[in-house]
C-alpha cells in the first residue's frame, strides 16, 4: 500500500514572516488522523525559518532544486548535503519552469535526481507535457522519455527511492486541471511502463499529480487509482486550501 503525498511548492514566493505564519497554520491545522504525508517546499533562503516552525511537527521539508554535483565550484547552486542539514528529506528536481524557463535537460535532471539520492534525500521528479506535445499526440513519447532518462541514470534500486510527479504543463497555474481520467491515463501508463523494468518498484513507487489541484477537484483525482497524492502550487500559499487538499488524500 503506497501512503498518500501531498507535497506545496511555493515557488518564488513568500517572506520570513509568510513562511512563519503559513507553516503554523498548516501544522495547526492537519488532522491527527491525515492519511496523507505532507511536505513543504519553500524557497532555499526561507528553508531554516521553515524547519524551524516544522520541528517536531508531522509536515516534512523539501527543496525545489538541488545541485547535481556534490560540492566545488558550482555558484548559485546548493548541494543535497546543505538541503538536508538544512532538515530537508525531499528535493523537486525537472520541474517544468526547470525545464522551460532555465534550459535543465533530462539528462541534466536525471544527474540532480542522482545526487539527491547521494546526499540522503529523496527526488520528487517531475514529468510532463506541453499542450503542444499533447495536442500532436505525443504525451506518452515525451513523459515516458523523460522518466528513461532518469531510470538510465539511477537503475530501478535509485528509481525506487524517487517520489514521480505528473504534472502537465498546460495545467500549471493555468486553473484548468487534467481531469482525473486524464491524470489517470498518463499515470496508468508511467506504472505499466515501470513493471515492465520491475513489478516490486511499480508497487510501491509514488506518483503525485500536479497542476490546478485544488480543495474543490483534489478528491475526484485522488480517488484514481495510480495517483498517491498531490504537488501543489498555487493553493498551497493558502493554508484553508493546502489543508483541504491534504484531508482530501487517502
Ligand atoms: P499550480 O497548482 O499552481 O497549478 O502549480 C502546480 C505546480 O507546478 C506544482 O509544482
């Protein structure tokens, strides 16, 4: 049985004093009994604020990059050794806004995701295509070429250790989610494609889906039976909805 992941990534945005108020809130504010596991991803310069307010709490910490070198010559890049003394467990790596706005190839994210997995954290890696790749039919080639890219880098034992996020890029901070059928579809066919390398890690892998979740569609996704939860963007920087969307995994 995989435990449920509902995992906010703020982006760039938030303050010392946000980041506070927002982290009290959401540990306040979580059922004893949340099935789900949560995680907040804050920027680099807010994770010590961040861990701070979460020590002792049951809400986890993460990155939303990590180097994929080890320490050296590497200016504004921060290494998965400093992420986890930092307190953090989790790093994001091939984000789409990565990929798109800043040039990280799959290559590129399959080394990040490698030295994560080096410094003791686990990789969050994200998948997923453009409308223009999902208008010419192309979902499944891009989203399975990303995910080889990564298995060649890591082998199934690495791939193990790795938390998958679908996210579409169509549907990232654009309010139009894919539906659950749709997320389903592609998840569906990440697992397939990962028992066919190895039946134990397709079991036990999971995969978050992200883009548009919020409290009021984060239920009907959830319910899908490859989806194990959620990254959320947006509605993670409230805490009424985090909160929701974390009640609402299974
Ligand atoms: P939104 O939830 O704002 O669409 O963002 C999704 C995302 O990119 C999370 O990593």
């Amino acid at each position: 049985m995989r435990r449920a992941l509902v995992a906010g990534n703020w982006k760039m945005h938030g303050s010392r004093e946000q980041a506070r108020r927002l982290i009290t809130e959401t540990v306040d504010g979580l059922p004893a009994d949340c099935a789900a596991e949560v995680v907040v991803l804050p920027p680099f310069v807010l994770l010590p604020v961040a861990a701070g307010v979460l020590e002792g709490s049951r809400v986890g910490l993460g990155a939303q990059n990590v180097c994929d070198a080890d320490e050296g010559a590497y200016t504004g890049e921060v290494s998965a050794a400093m992420l986890r003394e930092t307190g953090c467990r989790y790093a994001l790596v091939g984000h789409s806004e990565r990929r798109a706005l800043y040039g990280e190839d799959d290559a590129l994210v399959a080394r990040r995701a490698a030295a994560a997995l080096r410094g003791g954290l686990s990789p969050i890696v994200c998948l997923g295509e453009t409308l223009e790749q999902r208008e010419r039919d192309l979902t499944a080639e891009v989203v399975l070429s990303q995910l080889d890219a990564v298995v060649a880098e890591l082998g199934m034992v690495g791939l193990a250790r790795c938390v998958l996020a679908y996210e579409p890029v169509w549907a990232i901070g654009t309010g139009r989610s894919a539906s659950p059928e749709q997320a389903q579809d592609v998840h569906g066919l990440l697992r397939e494609h990962v028992r066919r390398l190895d039946a134990g890690v397709a079991e036990t892998l999971r995969m978050l889906y992200g883009g548009s979740v919020k409290p009021d569609n984060a239920g009907a996704l959830f319910a899908m039976p490859d989806i194990d939860g959620g990254l959320i963007g947006g509605a993670s920087l409230k805490s009424a909805d985090f909160l929701a969307i974390c009640r609402a995994a299974r």
